[in-house]
C-alpha cells in the first residue's frame, strides 16, 4: 500500500521530474494528463510516467521513494531506504563536492538514512548540523571519524537496520550529553577542534557539530553496543546494567564510566526497554512510530508477550565490569 500525499508533494514531484528531463511542469502536466494538481494522488501517476518512460511500475516504485511502501515493509529493495513523507523523512544537501563533480551549480537536497554522515570519497562530513551544503565540512584530518564511517555502515548487516537506527540516535545524544554534563575539556581538545572544522565561509562548527564530528568514532561504538541485544540479554539475566557499563570503558567509549539513575545512558536504556515492552505488545504496526525517517523490515516473527522488565534502578551503581 502506498501512503497517500498531499498534493504539494504531487506539485513538487512533478517539478522534480520536468526539472531532471529539461522540460516544463506544463508540458510534464500535459504528458502524464495531469489535470487537477488537488485531486490528483500520487499513485495515479506511477502508471502513465511508466507509459511515457518506457520503465515499468516496479522498476519506477525502486528508483522514486514517493511510490515506495510505508515504513515497515518485507518487500524486496524497499527496507533500508529514505522514507519520502511530509514531516517525516530525513532531508540534508548532498555532498556539495559530489553535486559540482556531477556539473551542477545549485545546492541538491536529498532524503537520506542516518547512516550517512561522511562522504568517503571527498571527506566531508555532510551528516547531523548541515542544513545547508555550506554547513559541510572537510574531515581530512579526521581519519578515525572517517573510519567510523565505514564502521556504521558494517553495523547495518552486523545488527538491522531498525536496531543499529535506533541505537545511533540514542548513542549520539546519550554521548554528547555524558560529554557535556563532565563539562571536562581539559586539554582544550574541543576548543582546538572546533578551530579546524570549520564550513565553506571559514566559520567554526558550531559546538554540538564539532563534538558530533569530533566523537563520532565513539558515538558509532556505542551505537554497535547498544544495537546488540547481548546487554539486554545480560541485563534481563543479571537484573543490572554492570556489563553494558563495563563495555563503555573497554571498548573506549568513555573510559571509567560508572552507570547513576539520572546519566543519560541509563536513561536511554529505561526507555528502549519500555519502547520493546509496547512494541511487543502492539506489534510491528508500532515501529513506525518510534523509528521515522527509513523503510525497516518486519520483525522475523510476533513475540510473546514481554517478560517482566529487569530491576535496572536499583542496581544502578553495580560496579562495572563483565558479568
Ligand atoms: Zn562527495
């Protein structure tokens, strides 16, 4: 089933379309008999744009995420792409680098996944903080973050799509904010950071992009740690996060971290187990809405219902280390 739009998506399609292929909206309108913009969904023109292009209808809900399929979905490559909803989908310029190479002059906005922060080929960060192509900045001398890159990617597989999504959006905030609350930076490392990484008009990132650069090496561990299920199974045996806790400081996320009740990670993890409990509970239908932005696969099958949850707070300050 494919969502319906509003009509300003049917308005700008069209535009998009007519732009790429040199012609007018008017012509494109005329060609597809197109007549009335408002009364016109989307899906009434999969059939006439497969007429004129030659491309059939499947090969046309591939290559146009407007004819994609709603946001869970186990039909074959349609997961793991941008969704393509008002209000919803993840929207960022492309590598402006990219954009030249390809001869053109304007900024290109594109729907993306949120596992796309660094352009490898040109080492520019056009990930979290770049609402204009400018915003993006060169990471050349960042190599680790550059690594990083290649190291989410592998996740995907690793882990799926709907866990490592999740997790990526919680490692980040959850890091930056563990980062920020220290408000330790001893050795003036963000501050000379912030002094490199700076965007096309030579202003540095602001300091939530720079640290989100700066650590995103870190942020994508974690991410892979929180995406395992291992410390949920670990933390529904033991009734404590003592083992997740000891893998930040061997996995070099945040060295000597020690779990307390208010951190941000303990309380993402409350969170995430409470989200599983009502997913569990009311199915797949669910992750759409907690998950936005990208087309995940179904869960392999319904689970029972959810096991009473650990008693993670009263074991906060369990000293960390693997169980
Ligand atoms: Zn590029």
């Amino acid at each position: 089933m494919v969502t319906p739009f509003h009509d300003e998506t049917v308005a700008s399609f069209i535009h998009r379309i007519a732009a790429a292929n040199h012609v007018s909206d008017k012509d494109l309108r005329e060609l597809l008999g197109v007549r009335m913009l408002k009364r016109t969904p989307i899906t009434a023109l999969i059939e006439p744009l497969s007429i004129v292009t030659g491309f059939n209808e499947s090969l046309l809900r591939l290559a146009l995420p407007e004819f994609g399929p709603e946001a869970v979905s186990n039909e074959p490559g349609h997961f793991g792409r941008p969704l393509a909803q008002r209000m919803r989908s993840l929207e960022r310029p492309a590598c402006r680098r990219c954009v030249h190479a390809a001869g053109i002059t304007g900024q290109v906005n594109r729907w993306t996944t949120h596992e796309k922060n660094v352009c490898l080929r040109h080492r520019l960060w056009i990930g979290d903080g770049c609402v204009e192509a400018d915003d993006q900045i060169d990471i050349s001398i960042l190599t680790s973050t550059i690594r990083a890159q290649r190291h989410h990617r592998n996740l995907i597989p690793r882990h799926g799509r709907r866990q490592v999504r999740d997790a990526f959006s919680g490692a980040r905030s959850v890091f930056i904010s563990l980062v920020e609350n220290r408000s330790a930076d001893p050795f003036g490392v963000i501050a000379e950071a912030r002094l490199h990484l700076r965007d096309v008009g030579g202003q540095p990132a602001p300091p939530s992009t720079a640290l989100g650069i700066l650590f995103h090496p870190q942020i994508v561990t974690l991410t892979g740690l929180l995406a395992n299920r291992e410390w949920v199974r670990r933390a529904r045996r033991s009734g404590h996060v003592g083992w997740l806790a000891g893998e930040v400081t061997r996995r070099g996320i945040l060295v000597g971290y020690r779990p307390e009740k208010a951190d941000p990670l303990f309380q993402w993890v409350e969170t995430h187990l409470l989200h599983h409990k009502f997913m569990d509970f009311y199915g797949y239908r669910s992750y759409g809405v907690f998950f936005p932005e990208e087309t995940v696969r179904m869960p392999p099958r319904p689970r029972p219902l959810a096991q009473p949850s650990p008693a993670m707070p009263a074991d906060a300050g369990h000293s960390p280390g693997p169980s």
